[in-house]
C-alpha cells in the first residue's frame, strides 16, 4: 500500500500554512507567485504534449471517448447524487470540494504506471490521460460554472476570463513554442518535474494560509473529515467496477479494459490544485480537500489492482511494461 512522498510534502505544506500562515504584504507576494507559478506550470503542460501524437491517438476513439464520458459525465453525475448527503453527512463546503472533484481531469503519470503494471494497453494510457488533460483546460471551469454557480466559492464569469489567462494562453503558448523548447523540457525532464511539483506546493500554500486567516478550517471536525472519507471510497469503487465491467460490455479486450479502469477511475491532483485556486480565490483550501484525499486513496487502492491484474489468468505468458507498449502501439497507433 504505496504513500505517495508528494502527499507527505503536500501535508507538510499544510501544516506550514497552519502555523506560518502568509499575511499582509507576504500574502500578497505569495499570492502573486502561485498566479506565476500556475502560468508557468501550463505553459510546460502545453510544451510537453505531442500534438502528432495526440492525433494519432485519435485512432482509438472508442477508448477515448469512453474515458472522456467516464471523466465529464459519470463522475459529475455521481458528484449531483451526493447532495443528497448534505448536511447530514457532509457540510456545503466540502460537498462544493468534493463536487468539483469530480469535474477534474484524469491523470497521466499513475494511469501510465500502473496500466504498465497490469499489463494493459498503455499507448492508449498515455493518449486517454493527454486527451483528458487538454479537455480539462476547457470543460472543467464550463462544468464549474453550470454545476457550482455562485455557490462555488466566489466563482464567477471572471473566473473564465482568469482560467482563459492564467491556464489557456500558457498551454497554448507551450504548443506554439514546442518545436523550439520541446527537446530542451524533454532533456531536462526531472529538473522541471521538481517544478512543477513545486510550483503546485506554492499554490496549496498560498490557499491554505488564506484559508487559515479567514478561519475556515473550524468549519471540519474529524467527524466530518471521516464522512467524507467514507463517501469518497464509495465513488472510487463505483468508479472502479464502472470502467472495468463497463468497459466489458461495450466489447473492449482486456487490454484495453485496463486503461479504461485506470484512466477512467482517477483525477488528476496536478491539474485540479491550480485550477482549484482560481475557481475558488478564498475558498480554495476546503475546496482542494476532498481532492487531495481521494488522489491518495486512488493511489493506494489502483496498486493493489494493478498487482492482482498482472496475476490474472488471462495476463499469464503476455509481456509487461515497455514491451506490452511495442505491442500494442501498432494496434492503436498512439505512438
């Protein structure tokens, strides 16, 4: 059962919030860094994605499509049905964060290991998480503005103006300037990794201090905390049998069903912090809550799988991790 080291800074970032909270003039500089950093993560989001490879993934649509509908469609409507929990089970504000949870995208990295590791498809891993992440940029603050309206923590039309600005013009700008810098992020792979993890701590702790001067955190008390645990470990399971028997009935091979369930049952932390702190200004740390606690669950939960999945019977004899991706690339034609 794997902790992920980043959970552990992330938390680390929260309990220096909690007891350094930025004020004043430090608030504002913090403030103006996170918006920097955030700029500048997309900006590399656009310079890494291949756009030839992303239309050769296009090939397998079936599989795409059905990642996508899993991604922007089921879990927002599994997102609708919890209402139902509040305020019994779950205060508004996290029943806002755990909402907006479900509008993120999916993830790259995490559904590339651990569909290697189930011995799945994992050219289509690679080009589903892409796909999904591109979309995100647009559909998540769309769905945020129907879904959440004004009751998303200060959400508001100028919201898609700051989304547009600070997310969509430096993805843009990466791809335009791909051919140029493309092999310089590739060769320096790690070192801007270092980046972009530190510029998504900035951004939690830029959230949790205001969160912490606005006094949100007396709002959850461990009860709530561990209600909201409990609903989220029902939706990574229904989730979970969703893309794997869906996937079935709609005639996927094995392989194939195995990105699906992986690609199809997780949200992406990197992509819904930054966009959780211009969505939510004020309110973002509730709001970034429930994410940062199914991210590690899915985690935990997707290793086990995996693990049992590279000892099915049907995987017995077949090849896994790069040659699993040889294999497969001829047949979806996402390399």
């Amino acid at each position: 059962m794997p902790v992920d080291p980043y959970i552990v800074l992330l938390l680390g970032t929260v309990g220096l919030a909690a007891l350094f909270p930025a004020h004043g003039t430090g608030a504002d500089v913090a403030s103006g860094a996170s918006t920097a950093a955030i700029a500048f993560l997309f900006f590399l989001y656009g310079a890494r994605l291949s756009t030839r490879e992303a239309m050769d993934g296009l090939r397998h649509w079936r599989l795409h499509l059905t990642v996508l509908a899993c991604t922007f469609l089921v879990f927002p409507v599994l997102g609708l049905a919890a209402r139902g929990l509040v305020p019994v089970v779950l205060t508004q504000p996290l029943y806002q964060g755990l909402l907006f949870l479900t509008l993120v995208p999916s993830t790259i990295q995490s559904s590339i290991a651990f569909t290697s590791i189930a011995r799945g498809n994992v050219p289509a891993a690679i080009c589903a998480g892409s796909f999904s992440s591109l979309v995100g940029i647009l559909v998540t603050p769309l769905l945020a503005a129907v879904l959440l309206g004004g009751s998303g923590g200060g959400f508001s039309a100028d919201s898609l103006v700051k989304i547009v600005l600070q997310l969509l013009v430096p993805f843009l700008a990466g791809q335009v300037l791909r051919r140029w810098i493309g092999g310089f992020v590739a060769r320096h792979k790690k070192v801007l990794g270092l980046v972009d993890r530190g510029s998504i701590l900035l951004v939690v702790y830029t959230a949790f201090s205001e969160g912490m001067t606005r006094g949100i955190w007396h709002q959850v008390s461990p009860a709530r905390l561990g209600a909201l645990l409990g609903v989220e470990a029902v939706l990574l399971a229904v989730m979970l049998g969703l893309t794997w028997y869906g996937g079935r009935m709609l005639g996927f091979p094995r392989e194939d069903r195995i990105a699906i369930q992986f690609a199809g049952s997780k949200k992406s932390l990197a992509s819904g912090l930054p966009m959780a702190s211009v969505l939510f200004a004020a309110h973002a740390s509730l709001a970034v809550l429930p994410l940062m606690l199914f991210h590690q669950m899915q985690l935990m939960v997707c290793a086990v799988i995996a693990k049992r999945r590279a000892r099915d019977p049907e995987a017995a004899g077949e090849p896994a991790g790069p040659a699993a991706a040889s294999r497969t690339a001829a047949g979806t034609g996402s390399r």
